[in-house]
C-alpha cells in the first residue's frame, strides 16, 4: 500500500548519499502521502550503507509508528512540525553538508549573491534565531521545527525551500521527497559560492529584485519559460 | 547533413559534466557552422544525464529552429548575439563553476596572477557592468549577450575566451564547442588559484606585461614554440 | 591467538585510507587487548598500498615486540603513553589531514561551533602546548604522549576522543580500532566546519552548554535516545 | 639501453595525472642517468591521456636530442639548468597544482608551520625573485633554471627538493623522476595546510628548530629511525 511512498524516500536518501553531502547516518529523508497523512522517514542511526526500502518507517501526523520495526530518525518530531505547518511541501531532508553548516554554524542568513540560488531561492536563505535554554531542554526536536514555522511567518515554503537552524544545519524541502534532496545540493552549492563571493569583496551585496524575479520566474510559476513545455 | 555539428556539440556538454562544471542542467555548449549559418545548442533543461545527440537543437543567427524537437537552451539569444559579434569563434559554453561563479558574484575581475592563466588568457578576465532593470525585464537573454560585446569593446575575443557576467556567472568560448569547455576549465582553475593569492597576499599585483606576452605568445600566434610542430 | 585484534587493526587502517585521510604512510592506527596487555599497531614507513594483516606488530604496554618482523610505527612510544593514561580507550589514531592539521598548525582549539561537532566531542577540541626544546630532544614520542596526558588533566578522555598536538597533528581514539577512525573522520568535518564558521563570521562563539548537553548526550550514556535500542 | 629510464619517467609522468596534479598538459617530469649524461623528459604539448613511454624524449645535458621523434617540453633549459648545478638530484618535477601555485603567484615563501613539512622540506620552502624583463624576454627557460639556482645559493637542493617560482608554479625534484613526483605531492598538501593555517591564525610563526631537527632528522641521514632498516 505504502511502496511507493517508501521507495521514492529510500531513493531520496541513496541520492543524498551518492551526492556526498551525508556521511555515515548524518542525514534523513523523509516524504509525506497528503491524502492518507503517512509520513514515511529514514530510521534513526541507521548508516546509509545498511539502509534498505523496507527499513523505511511509516508515522502519522502525530508520530504514531503505522509500520516498521524501527525507531524512526529522532528527528522525526521536526519534520511533523514541518509537514503541519507547511502543507504544500511534500518531501523534508536534514543533513549536515559541509558549506551550508557553515553558515548555520555562523548564524548568518546566505544572501542571494547570484543567479544560480535566485534560480531556486526567491531571496535570502534564512537562519532561525539562537533556540532558548527551555526550548532546548525538553522537546528538543519539535522545537526546532517550531523555530523554523516561526522564522517563516507569512513567507510561503515553496518560493524559500531551505533554512539554517543556527548551530546546527540545513533543512530543506520541496513537492517530493526527491525535490527536498535537490533543494539540499543546490543549497550547498550555494553556500560555498556565497563564502568565496564574500571573501573575494566583503562589501558584496545581494543581487537587484529584478534579477531575483527574472531568475526564479523564469523557471517557477505561470509565466516560466525555462525548460521543456510539459504535455 | 548537421551529424557532425551536432556531434561535436553532445560531446561537449557531456565534457563539461564530466569535468564537474556542471550539475542537473545548470549549463549549455554550442557550436557554429560558419559556412551555412547554422548553431548547435543544447536543449532547454534537459539534465546532462539524459542527454543524447539527437537532442542537440539546430538553429540559425536570428534563433529560429532548424531542425529538433525540443526547445533550445533558455541562454540562446546570449549565444546568438556573441555569435553575431565575435565572428571568429566556434563554439560557447555557459556553465556556473564554483569557484570562477564566486568571482562573477562579487563583481570583480580576475586578475592575472600567473602564468597558469596567461597561458590561455591574454590579461585579467574581465567583469561586465550591473545590468540595468531595463535590461533584465525585457529581452534579458539577449541583453547579457550585448553586455558582454560592450565590455569586450574592440578587444579580440579569441586573446580572451571568457567573460564572468556580474552577479551570474560566466561565458567562455573557443574556435570551437570543444575549445569553449577547455576555456572553462581553465578559467575555474585560474578563478580558484587567484582566490587563494589573494588570501595570502591581498597586495599581490598582476603579472608584468613581459611575462604575460612570454606565456601567451610561446603558445598562440605565429611565434609560438609551445607543443609539437603541425604537419 | 592475536588474529582477530591483528585483522581489526588493519582494517582501522585500511579505512584511513578508504577516507583519505592519508597518503604514503602518513598515519598509524593501533587497538589493544586491555585483558592480555597487548597492542597491535602499523608497522613504521609502509605505505599503505602494501599493508598486509601479518605485517601488523604486537607489542606490549613497554613496546616490547610479542609478534612481527617489522619495526612497530616510530609513533608507538604515544600510543603506548595514551594507553597507560587512559585507560577506557581501546583503540587510538593518528594522521596528517588536512583541515584538523590546519588547526593543530594553528595552535588553536576548535570551538564547538554546532551540532555536528557535539554530536561526538563534548566540547572544544583541545590543542596540546607547544613542547619545549628538551621534550622534542629525548624521547620526543613518549614526551608528545605526556604533553597530550597534562592537557587532558582530569578529562575524560572518552567524552573528548581527539587532541590536536600544536605545531604537527591530531591523535584520535576510542572504544576501538575502528571507532578511533570514526573519531578522525568527524574531527576534520568538525576541523572543516570549523574554518568555515571563522572565516564567515570572525565573532561567533561556541554553542550553549544546554546544546552541547542535548546533542552528546542523546548519543552518549544511559539517557541517550538515538539510534536504535541494542537488544 | 634506456628503456629503464624512459619507463621510470613515463611512470612518474603518469602517477603526476593519477594524484590529480595535471590537467591537459600541464607539467613535466624527467630523470637522469648520471652515468651517461643523459635525461629523458615528457615531449611538449602532450597530453597525459596520449602519452606512452615511446614519446618520452631522451636529451643530453646541452640540450641536444639523442633519442626521439618529439619535441622535448618547452621546459626542458629549465630542468637542465638544475641538473648542471644540482648535481645530487636524479629527477626534476614541474606541475601547477592548485594550491602550491596560489603561494607562487602571491609570492610568498611558505612557512614551515608543522611536521607535514619538516618530515621531507628541511625549512620555509623558497621562491624566488621576480624575473625581470630582461631575463624572460630571451632564454626565459633558462634563466628561470638560472633564478632557482641563485635562490638556492649554498644550499643543499636534496635538503629542499622543492621551489617556488615567483608568478608562476612549483619545480621540485628528488633522487629519481618518481621521487620528484612525491616531492610535488607533499608540496601540494604543504601548502593547502599553510594557506589554512595562516587563515585562522594570521600570526602564526613557523616551528622551532628543534622540532624541525627532530622530524627532517627522524627521516633523513645517519641518525634516521622512521621506517624500517634497508638490508
């Protein structure tokens, strides 16, 4: 019932491993079935060398276990604040790619210094603020997720599919769970584009609002032209 | 009739994946057939993975479709318009590499810092001007193409194959599709030698015009001693 | 009767290099038999290309030879001191690579700057004093392990499985062979990250003691809720 | 009757492509039979991808080809000018690695900051003075052979088996072509962990002599003790 959905997040994690940005099980992946609301999401400490399609656990919205022997990612209460809140997202990854904790690390937003990010990023990538003692202390995982809905506020997920959670790392997304995973490489491109372009000329700012909106239009919405015309 | 046109072109996209200048479809080659009028270009958003030569689209000088099925890259007008300018090239790559895209974001020029670069670039890379909202908001494909005749003024673009356009990326060339990737190649090369000169040495100056012509011309030109004697 | 600590060991090793985290022979990694007193380690000078499991020497906790025609490694008098002074580790590591020796050139701790630092070290990673004249010239392999030993005072070397000695590299360790690797891989991503953080913003400080406290200790000790239950 | 010294030279010709030093045809190695007087070199403009031991080219120390169809590199007054006054060396290795051309083009010496260094570079490794006009317009290989040698003074060329040339890339060099290879090789890494070391710690001074002594010595001479004892 659930093989699809499982397999294109089993898929979704082999990708963002064969893309080097996780090493042993610094990542997951997760992907969500709007109609039935099963999430289905990586199992926790699992390497991604022992990961297989059936090892892939199935939760519901509130974290219920519907199938698989596992204990799901412990970051699965992020991503359940994440999909509640963000309804029109259908795939979330978290990883700990080298350039974009960086920045995280540093919590500093990315400014859009180029077309490459306005291609997929309608601004700035976001950094939450610093998480409090309390929101740390109990409920940890979930209050991460809070953190990033907060930081969002009225900004739509799909037009800004990635933020940095201050001291700590990305988490991205997209309409899949395959999508989630390409917002993360192009997010780690990105960074370590942004972190040259800084070091080159520290006074750089970002890029004009009409080479944002000629970049990102030309490729999301109705009046994009990039690409094949889908039949 | 185009079989080898369009050969020539699929070779060089898939050199320049190959080469780890590109992901997804974040770049273009072309080449031009100066006898019949006639551009090879890749097709718009096509992945390089599922790139095939029969997919490389035809076109002549004003952009209109000669043979393919496909629509051809988003970038065309920028080609067309270097084509019509720079008549004695043979092929373009568009591309945004690492480290020579760090450099087109924060507006700078490369300059030249060594041999390495002035064996294939006679002077520092330059950078185009900011383009105008004007500019973007209508004809923006086109108008990157005119930016870069207007920085090149009368500068011969076979003594400098490459240009980084400001805020975006860059374009280099050759005398043909194959020669246009190598350009790139260097070009990275060089874009990231230099920003690690100018880490260690923030004073450091460009080359003298004496070493500059020494390198250049040992290997173009008709004094050049550089490689095996043509027979 | 040493077979299988002999194979482990290798195996540390050939992950080393598996990681590239060492060319040539820069590198030596040892595990011990805490109920025979036996460590086995790389021989000294063999690249790794011609390591073999029975090129593996044995020593015991005085360095002298119990198996093997090799020379032990020239740095077997550190481990040997390591071992001595800390007595829950079962394995130790040493390399050259390239980020965490940045740091250790550097003669600077590594801040705990995120998550994925925390996540293995709990807290920053510490660097060694620059020995004096008289440690480097009489047993200077011993001296290096006392000057790791007087840095760790108190500390538990386990909660903190990495030092960097200044002036030339880390040592790593752990509950193995294996695990003293793992400690290396994460040390450089940490070393990695860590360069990153600086470099984009030269006043972050390290994370909070509740950040640090969540993420070691959700991996580490009786509390710890990540990954899978062992049964 | 030099087929062991063509092939020693291809081989280290071909393991400088396989350490990812070369692109294209970017460096040179060669070797000398001191005996005979007689050094082969890599045929100029050949790329690393077309060449065999048969092209190698074989040259007196006047320059005069003795065995080979090909030009030799356009460096080779360079390589001979050392051979002629470095005469404990049997191998000579020019390339323009990333990181190792970076110091070269900002002209600046690299520290000897840590035992990386000092296990195979006996001090800061030296670059040279700017050329001056006069000296690369006519007999520019030569002279650059010439300005190494100047650098050098009394120095023991075995004792620093590497330079840097102002403006331009590294020439290092050993007891044989693959030797000289290696010397590049460690040179490469030298200078990446330089370049980072000086990044987080601007004030960095290089190491003490007696660490310095300890680890070149540990290798190198009558009093060596790493690896294990020839028989």
């Amino acid at each position: 019932m659930y093989e699809e959905l499982r397999k294109a997040v089993y898929d979704a994690n082999v990708e963002l491993q064969k893309r080097e940005l996780v090493i042993y099980s610094w990542g997951n992946v997760s992907g969500i079935d709007h109609s039935r609301g099963v999430i289905a999401i990586k199992p926790s400490g699992v390497s991604y060398d022992e990961l297989t399609p059936d090892k892939i656990v199935l939760v519901d919205l509130d974290g219920n276990i519907i199938e698989g022997t596992l204990k799901p990612s412990s970051d699965t209460p992020t991503h359940l604040e994440l999909y509640r809140n963000f309804e029109s997202i259908g795939g979330i990854c978290h990883a700990h790619p080298t350039n974009a904790t960086m920045w995280a690390q540093a919590c500093r937003e990315i400014p859009c210094f180029g077309t490459t990010s306005a291609d997929y990023f309608y601004g700035s990538i976001p950094v939450t603020e610093v998480m409090t003692e309390d929101e740390i202390r109990s409920d940890y995982e979930l209050n991460t997720g809070k953190c990033i809905v907060r930081r969002f506020g009225g900004m739509d997920p799909m037009k800004m599919p990635a933020v940095l959670v201050a001291n700590h790392a990305p988490f991205t997304w997209g309409n899949s769970a395959a999508a989630a995973v390409e917002s993360m490489v192009v997010l780690e491109r990105t960074a370590t584009m942004a972190l040259g372009t800084i070091t080159i000329n520290p006074e750089q700012g970002p890029i004009s609002k009409a080479l944002l909106d000629k970049h990102y239009l030309r490729k999301h919405g109705k009046d994009a032209y990039y690409g094949q015309l889908e039949s």
